[in-house]
C-alpha cells in the first residue's frame, strides 16, 4: 500500500480502509516510509498553502489512523513503535492550552489506544496472552516507561481535569488500561500539578522526606481528588472511565484504598460507599467498572492480613457479576470483565472462594464454559470460533482455577459432580496459548489433593495429558512454566504418575529446562526435584542426583537467589529423611562440604532459608553418632545453632529444638558442650522453668512441606516442668521444655 500525498482526504480515505482490516494494516505498517511521515503529521503537518484548520484537520485524521493500526498484529505495532510514535503523540500534547479541541480529544485517543495496546505486550496482562517476540516486549517497556516518567505526566496528566470531557474521558482510561505495575502506579499517584508541587515544596519543613507519597495530605492525590469527583457525575461514560482508573490505582496498594474507604474530617461519606452503589447502575459497563474498583480496594485493605477482606461489600460484589455470569443477554466481553473481576477477588483468599462457591459462582462459571465450548477434538473448534469466545474462555478457566485452588471440597465437587475435568483435557491442546495456560491452572488446583490426583486425573488421562505438553519443545514458555507448576505436585509420593513420568524422561527434561534463563521456572524445577526425592527409594534418589550433580547442588546452596537457596536445601532435606539418604548425601558430598552448607545456610538472611536448614541439620541428627558428630566438630554450626534458636522465629526454633533433643537423647554426654556454648539459658527463654507438676506431655515434631520428619518420637515428661509461654511456639516451647528435663543432671547420670 503507498500513499503519495498526505492530505485529510487521503487520510481519509485510508482510515476507512484499515478500520477493521488485519490484513490492510499490516500492508501499511511494511510501508517504514509513509508510517514514519504519518507520525511526524502529528507535530509537523505537510505544507500546503492551507489556513491553520486544514493542518488541524490533518493531524487529526493521523491520529485516528494511528489509533486504528494500534489494533492490528505485532508488525503493525512494532512499526509504530519503531517511528516514535509515543514520544510524538505526547510532543504533540505538550501544547495542549491552546489545541482545538478535536485535535486535543484525537491525540488523547491515540495515545491512550497505543498505550493500552503495547501494555499487552510488556505485560502483567489481563488476557489473551499472546506471542510476541523478546525483541518487541523490551522495545515496548522502554516505551511505556517513558510514558509514565516525571516529564510526560506533566504534558497528559492534567488533561484528566480538562474541560473536554471526551478528551478527560481518554487520560481516564489510559490510566484504567496502561497503569498495571507499581512503579507506574506510585508515578500517576505522587504526580501534582506544576502549582501544587510548588505549594507543597515551600510548605515543606526541613526535616520532612521529599519522597514522601501525597495520600498522606489531607485531600489525598491528586489524582485520586481527580477521579473521585468525576465518579460524581451523571454520566455513565465518566464514571466508567473515572472507576476504573481508581481500580488501576488501588489495586494491591494499601495507602490508597485506605483513602478512599475512610471518612473525610469534613465528615463527607468515603468514595468506597458512592462505588458500592455504582455497582446497582442500570448501566452494565458501570456495574463492571465498580465492581472492579470495590475488589481492588478492600482487597488492598487486607493486604497482609488474610481473611479481613470486607465481607459486605465482596457479598455486594458477588452479587452483581454473578448476575452478569448467568445472563444470557449478557456479551461475551462483559462476562469477561465479570470474570477478570471475580479472579481479583477470590485471589488467594480462601474465605472468598468458599463464598463463591456456597453461592454456587462456580458452577455457573463452569456452565458459561462449557456453553461456549463444543464437544468435539479442540482441532475441529477453531472452525468459525469467535475470538470473544476464546477469550472468555480463558478468562473462565482462570477463575475457576483460583476459586478450587484451597479448598477440598470445591475441587472434588469439581472433578466429581460439576465434570469438567474432559473439557479441561482437551483445552490442553487449544490453539490459544491462554486457554492452555488456564487448563493447566485449573489442573494445577485439582493437583493439590491426593485423592484427586490418584482417581480423576489418572483416570482421565489429563495428568498425562498435561506431561506430553510439559514436554513440548517448542510450546510456549508461559505454558510451560504453568505446567511445570503441575508436574511438582503429580510426581509426590501418592502419585501413580510418579513412576511414568520417570520412565518417560522426566528428569532430562527437568534438567533442560533449570537452564533455562528464568527465575519461576528454575525454582519450580527444584521443587519438582524436591518433591521427587521425598519418600523415594535410594535408586531414584541416586538418578536424581545423577542428573542434578553433588557438586552443582552444592552450587545451588551458595545462590545468590534465596528461593533457589531454600530449594536446593528442601533437596539436601529430602535426600537425608531416612539413614540411607543421609549416608548417601556424606558419601557424596563429604564431610567438610556438609557442614559448609549447613553454615552457609544459618547464617543466611533469609527466614525461609534458614528454616529449611533447620530440618536439613534436624534430619542429619537422625544418623549414626559419626555423623551427629559432625555438629560438634565443627565449631561454627554449633555456634549458628545456638544464634538461630535465640534470635529465629518459631518455624525455625522448633526443628533446632528438635534437633538437640535427638542430639542429646543419642549421646547424652554432649551435655557439657551445649551447657558451654549457653544452650540452657536460651532454652529458658523459650518456657520459664516454675517447678510445677503436671502430667505427661507427647510431643511428636514434624517437617513442614513435603520433607520426612526430623525429630525423635514421643518422649514422656521427667518430674521436673517448664510453663510455655503464650508468644513462644508451642511445639518449639514443648521441646524445649524435654531438653531442658534431660539436661538436668540427675536424669543425665540415668541415662549414662
């Protein structure tokens, strides 16, 4: 396709051509020359000879044509990309006071439309997931990026508040669309007017942090003043847009949900109460718009603190989507919505998905997938499919895989009774990397119970099913990585798909992927590898190190990356949860490099590290009295022991409580060494001793996860009694208690 002369007739004309034509757009975006001319129309307008309002006219009719190839395919966008489109749209709006205002509404329109097409791109999004190459995801966060700097907010942001309400109804949703990660969010939420930011630099005192986020005014952001008053209007369409941009900035922020669910001093009713009853607007898209800003602020209200979401207002919104989920009037795009909205809100909340569930949410969630999926082979469904389908499709199989994600009943109410376990199956081998994504999530919740795992999956074939596509070469990270999740609960212990899966290349394949440049996927091979070495036999334990390597797993304990340390601690725990596993790990690794790890891993910063250390050194202390000795030959881990139960949380206390049980119940004249290094006094600190009777206590410390246990079994009490303290763990308290009952000399000489 070219174009000669750029005139408002010639854009015209091809505005209608590419409206709703891929393959026109795509013709267009090859032509690097006219693309490159079309954008620089939007600051510098060809002469002609023409009054002003021609040029206007112009560069209005390239911002509609740039907004219409913004729809097209990954060529389309990268073209524009690669012409600056970005940087000229925002130039092009510096001047924004003296626009006229069709110029200024179809530049808003544009930049709003890119930004929420390449948002897709770099991602986190809201689906469909699509294919885009590596090269074009790092060109379009550099972009999107310097959309949301200091200096471009200057010339966009104040059109929110712009006498144009299409043009203030554009900023609005760009900001709903393209503002999806936290550092874009605090960038909109701390930005203020030139006026403002000049107010607030002379009011500031000396001593006052300049970094210091504007919610903590009285009136809040501006931002947020912004919206909250255009939620106030009458107009359906602002408030649509002003909704959900107050989402976008609410979403997983605490500070701003707190503002707008508290009272003003001035005693004015907070925001939350006007959006709860947006959520009962005759107008679907207002009914959506609010729903969504409810669940992103009393979810960001309960952040951190789960099962405090506010229950009223997530009844309140249940509600209302469940409604639209149900009815058949309703577009498939709207249900969509519905669905983006629930997942939102039943995200790791189990309260929330019980009460989706009781309200019977998931089957009709279940019901609207299976009415829009046929029954033949996923081959024959791509025949005249409609993309809205597709993408409702996935949006549903998300959120069904977040509502059964915790509970036992939902998902054997889903595999059993509800049946969708077939359709998930075959949404395996859908075209759409997202309906891919979803089955595997949804196979990823029903793997977390046993029960499930041994009957419906196996039975079904969808837990092979979900292995052949592990194993796709050339299948798409993202699946993959969703996969993987799965393979790390089919190959535990229970599984009758442990045995296959290792037979059928598991670990080459697990070995592949770990050297694979991604941090998810690394770790999740290392809790694949974990969980497979967890209650096995010597000769899989042996394979898996095979392929892993002693010497890299000792590698792996030294990361720089905490979640592959505490991993590749789970595995050293795993392998050393019976007596042949910790002679195994000796033989391997040796003495000197065993006790290095378990330094290394003490003395780490992180908690969770730490922790799986504990059960590590606390499964060692289960071996013969020569390898127990390794704790006392080695100055530093005795040392670290005794820092970690004086300083560490309760999650690591209890298995180094354990641990000098086992010690000392082994070879009781250790005594005098853990008296020499201070063990008594912190053991005191965790119960104080009070001499007072009481009967016997059994006290039977286990693994968390899926590690073998590490502590000795039941021992009864001596005479002698220790009060455990309310703020202390119990068990930790409890085996602290029994050492501190060995320790006493009179029991010791009993046992020599």
């Amino acid at each position: 396709m070219t174009i000669r002369q750029i005139t408002t007739a010639s854009l015209k004309q091809l505005k209608n051509t590419v409206i709703g034509n891929p393959s026109a757009k795509l013709a267009l975006s090859r032509d690097t020359a006219f693309i490159h001319s079309l954008v620089d129309c939007l600051n510098h307008p060809p002469t002609s000879g023409e009054p002003q309002g021609s040029h206007d006219d112009i560069r209005v009719e390239a911002a509609h044509v740039i907004s219409s190839i913004s729809y097209g395919s990954e060529a389309a966008l990268a073209s524009l990309l690669r012409a600056n489109v970005l940087q000229s749209l925002v130039r092009a709006l510096s001047s924004w006071q003296v626009l006229a205002i069709s110029l200024k509404s179809a530049l808003a329109r544009a930049l709003r439309v890119f930004a929420s097409a390449i948002i897709e791109v770099t991602g986190p999004t809201l689906g469909p997931i699509r294919i885009y190459s590596a090269q074009f995801r790092a060109e379009a966060k550099i972009a999107l990026n310097y959309l949301f700097e200091f200096d471009s907010l200057d010339v966009f942001l104040p059109l929110l508040a712009d006498l144009s309400t299409q043009t203030s109804i554009e900023i609005a949703q760009l900001i709903g669309a393209a503002v999806r990660t936290e550092v874009h969010r605090n960038a909109v939420i701390e930005w203020l007017p030139r006026v403002e930011r000049q107010r607030e630099v002379k009011s500031r005192r000396g001593w006052e942090r300049t970094g210091v986020v504007h919610m903590t005014t009285r009136h809040g952001a501006w931002a947020i003043r912004t919206l909250t008053a255009k939620i106030q209007k009458r107009d359906s369409k602002i408030q649509d847009a002003a909704l959900c941009a107050l989402a976008a900035l609410a979403l997983d922020n605490p500070p701003v949900a707190t503002v707008l669910a508290r009272v003003s001093p001035d005693g004015t009713m907070p925001p939350l109460v006007l959006v709860l009853s947006l959520t009962k607007s005759r107008v679907t898209d207002v009914q959506l718009a609010a729903s969504l800003c409810v669940t992103n602020i009393i979810r960001a209200q309960a952040n951190n603190h789960p099962g405090a979401v506010d229950h009223a207002a997530a009844l309140t919104v249940i509600r209302v989507l469940n409604r639209i989920l149900i009815s058949p009037s309703e577009s498939a795009q709207n249900q969509t919505k519905a669905c983006h909205a629930l997942l939102l809100l039943v995200r790791d909340e189990k309260d929330i998905c019980l009460e989706v569930y009781d309200r019977g949410v998931l089957a009709n969630v279940a019901t609207l997938v299976k009415s829009i999926t046929p029954t033949g082979e996923p081959s024959d469904w791509d025949i005249d499919e409609s993309e809205s389908n597709v993408i409702l499709r996935e949006a549903a199989l998300m959120t069904i895989a977040s509502i059964a994600l915790f509970d036992r009943v939902i998902k054997r109410d889903l595999a059993d009774n509800i049946q969708l376990i077939p359709l998930i199956r075959a949404c395996l081998s859908h075209k759409s990397v997202g309906v891919r994504v979803g089955a595997c999530q949804c196979i990823r919740a029903l793997s977390r119970d046993a029960a499930i795992i041994r009957t419906n999956l196996t039975d079904s074939g969808a837990g092979l099913a979900l292995y052949q596509v592990f194993k796709k070469e050339d299948e798409d990270l993202r699946v993959i990585s969703a996969a993987l999740a799965v393979v790390c609960n089919l190959v535990n212990d229970f599984s009758p798909l442990r045995p296959v899966m290792i037979a059928d290349g598991l670990l080459p394949r697990l070995t592949k992927l770990f050297k694979i440049e991604d941090q998810g996927i690394r770790v999740n091979v290392l809790w694949a590898l974990k969980n497979l070495i967890c209650k096995s036999s010597l000769s899989t334990k042996r394979g898996v190190m095979t392929q892993l390597g002693w010497n890299h797993l000792a590698e792996l304990v030294n990361d720089v990356d905490p979640q592959i340390q505490e991993q590749a601690f789970c595995i050293l725990r795993n392998l050393a949860e019976d007596e042949e596993g910790i002679l195994l790990a000796f033989s391997s690794l040796g003495e000197d490099l065993v006790a290095n790890c378990i330094s290394v891993g003490l003395d780490s910063p992180s908690e969770l590290v730490t922790r799986e250390t504990a059960y590590f050194l606390g499964n060692l202390s289960n071996g013969t009295r020569a390898q127990q000795d390794l704790i006392f030959t080695h100055p530093p881990i005795l040392d670290l022991v005794h820092t970690c139960m004086a300083d560490g949380k309760s999650g690591v206390r209890s298995p180094l409580v354990s641990c000098v049980l086992n010690l000392l119940t082994s070879n009781p004249r250790r005594r005098q060494d853990l008296v020499e290094a201070g063990f008594v006094s912190t053991l005191r600190h965790l119960c104080d001793w009070t001499g007072a009777g009481g009967g016997g206590v059994s006290v039977s410390p286990g693994g968390l996860g899926s590690a073998g246990g590490i502590g000795a079994g039941s021992i009864g009490m001596g005479a002698m009694r220790h009060h455990i303290n309310s703020e202390d763990d119990k068990d930790a308290a409890g085996l602290a208690r029994r050492v501190l009952d060995l320790m006493d000399t009179c029991v010791i000489g009993d046992m020599l």
